[in-house]
C-alpha cells in the first residue's frame, strides 16, 4: 500500500506553469464507465456508478479525495475537545502504535513526548463555545470580495493554532482542537509562560478568546525565535457574546504593537503583519501572497496571505460563514514538496 505522503496531491511547477491538481486517464479507475449517446446529442456521456458527470464536476467524493489536515497528536487517552472526564475519554489506545506511546509514557513518567513540542495532556474546554479557528481557500470561492471593495491582507503565519482565554477565574490554553492543561509539557502552555502579555491581555478581557499562530513549531520557520524561544502571533479575536471584533478596533490594536506602545488599559498584543489595506484587487492578492516574511528578524518565507473585508460581513454562501479568505504561496507549496 502506497503511504500517506506519498498519495498527498501537492503543488509542482510544470513547464513554468504553478499546478495543483491531479491528471489521470479514466482507464485508471476501477469505476465501470459506460458511454452512452444523449438524448438530444451526438456526443458520448460519461457516467460514474451510475452518475452522469460533465466537464468542471467536482468528482473528490466520488474519487475519495479529502482535504490533507496534519495530525494534532497521537490519541493516546481519547482526550478531545470536552476533556479527559467525558464520557468519550473513558476509553484506552485502540491501535498496536497508541499502546506503544501509552506505555512509553507510562514507563517514564509521561517524560516521553511521542510528538515532540506539540504534545502535553488536554483539560476540560470553557463553558462557553470557542468554535475551530478555519479559513477556506480563496481559490474554491472567486467573486465574493468585490472589485474595490475595502480590504486588508495580512501575513499567514505558518506555526501551530493557538487560542488563549480568561473564564471562570481560569486561564486557558489551546491548540486548534483541544484545550491544555496548567502544568502541562506543550508549545501553547510554553507561549503562555514565555509571552506574559498574552494572560495580562486575557485577564483584562475576561471572555474573550485570542486566535494566532504559535512559532516555530515547523522546520524552516522561526520567525526570528531564538533558541528555546517560543512566540505567539494574534490574528482574530473573539468576544465573550460570540461575535468576532471589527477590523477597525484590530488596526488599532495592530498600530499601538508596531509602535511598541500599549492601549489605554496596558494591553499589548504581538499581532501578524498587515501587507495591504485598500480597494480589493485579485491581482494584488496573489501578488501578495509571495515573498519573504515581514515579520522583524525573520529569515523564512511568507506562507501566504489572509485577506478579510475591513467591514465584517458574511460571505452569503452556504457553509463559509464569515468573509475571510486565504492564499497560499506557490513558493511555500513547492519547497513543503520536499
């Protein structure tokens, strides 16, 4: 059986051209395809399992194609996203490779992180709902940002998912899916001791959430941390009734940390850089989207680009949710190839 790598569909340059899809003749497939005339047509129909398809279908489920999203941590206790005392947690590793980091840890008294700086135990999530930071794909929805509409375009930073929170008299630290425990050996819990600010900044929000990146937790992309080093880089932010804050007040909040200054109430925030603010333009969009980090000391190239509406608003197309899109540079994906 051929590996996980080696089956992901990545992007390669061919002839000069960027390519990021997958050709394949439909003699490769196992699928019965009968060609049949049509009704009101001297040219052959394609059908798959008995579906008709044409030319821009979008076959991945049929095909069994899913979007690649890089393992968290190995499930060792079944801990998720309601802690280790839900009822789904009350269950033991359930593959020959998830005993072996069980009794690994076991025998070293949890000592032994089988996943390096992204391990640690989980805890128990707020009680109020922090919903799975996501951003689409620019590329699967063209034509919502309007020509000239009022945008900003910030860095994609290319780390580990982090939130941060202050509720119920607890500080919490998370990684995209789950929440970590005080005390726990892991890159969010280290970010929250080496970045002081970020608990200053909770406890003076209480419910509200901070969403960011944090670094270096990939080879190549230390965005100017030293040695031991951990950093933390915001780029939302959540309040307690569940809304996202306003571009305006986060330009505030982004001037005051490029200044080196603090808000009235002493709140710092280290915050992704802004690339652009202005009239939307695809073209400036992909420009963007290469290029080397803005980010001060960093000797690693830029991931790609978010761009978001300086007005929030819904993007009115079902299952996206909010407007805030994202581009991955051609560069990034051609050296991740390696």
């Amino acid at each position: 059986m051929i590996s996980e790598k080696k089956r992901r569909i990545r992007a390669k340059r061919l002839r000069g051209e960027w390519s990021e899809g997958l050709l394949m003749p439909l003699s490769d497939f196992t699928y019965k395809f009968v060609r049949e005339r049509g009704n009101n047509s001297d040219l052959p129909v394609w059908k798959v399992n008995g579906e008709e398809i044409e030319e821009g279908m979008d076959l991945a489920k049929t095909l069994g194609i899913t979007h690649y999203v890089p393992p968290e941590e190995p499930e060792l206790s079944g801990d998720d996203e309601h802690g280790p005392g839900s009822k789904q947690n009350k269950i033991f590793p359930r593959s020959l490779k998830g005993w072996m980091y069980f009794l690994a840890r076991v025998l070293t008294f949890g000592l032994y992180d089988p996943n390096g700086p992204t391990g640690g135990a989980n805890e128990r999530a707020p009680e109020e709902f922090r919903p799975i930071f996501d951003v689409e794909a620019y590329k699967n929805f063209p034509g919502l940002f309007q020509p000239g509409e009022l945008v900003a375009i910030t860095e994609k930073i290319h780390g580990s998912n982090g939130r941060f929170t202050f509720s119920d008299n607890h500080m919490y630290a998370g990684s995209r899916k789950l929440w970590k425990k005080k005390g726990s050996k892991n890159i969010w819990r280290e970010a929250l001791k080496q970045e002081p600010w970020i608990e200053e900044w909770c406890r003076k929000h209480p419910g509200y959430t901070l969403y960011g990146e944090v670094v270096p937790t990939q080879k190549g992309f230390k965005y100017g941390a030293g040695p031991g080093e951990v950093r933390f880089f915001v780029f939302d932010i959540r309040i307690p009734e569940g809304e996202w804050v306003d571009w305006l007040y986060l330009r505030d909040v982004i001037q005051l940390w490029k200044c080196n200054q603090t808000s009235l109430d002493g709140s710092y925030l280290r915050w992704v850089p802004i690339l652009y603010e202005g009239p939307f333009s695809e073209e400036k969009l992909f420009q963007l989207a290469d290029g080397a980090s803005e980010v001060p000391d960093a000797d690693n190239v830029r991931e790609g680009v978010v761009v978001r509406p300086k007005v929030e608003r819904q993007a009115g197309v079902h299952g996206l949710g909010r407007l805030i899109l994202k581009v991955v540079s051609n560069k990034f994906l051609e050296a991740d190839n390696v």
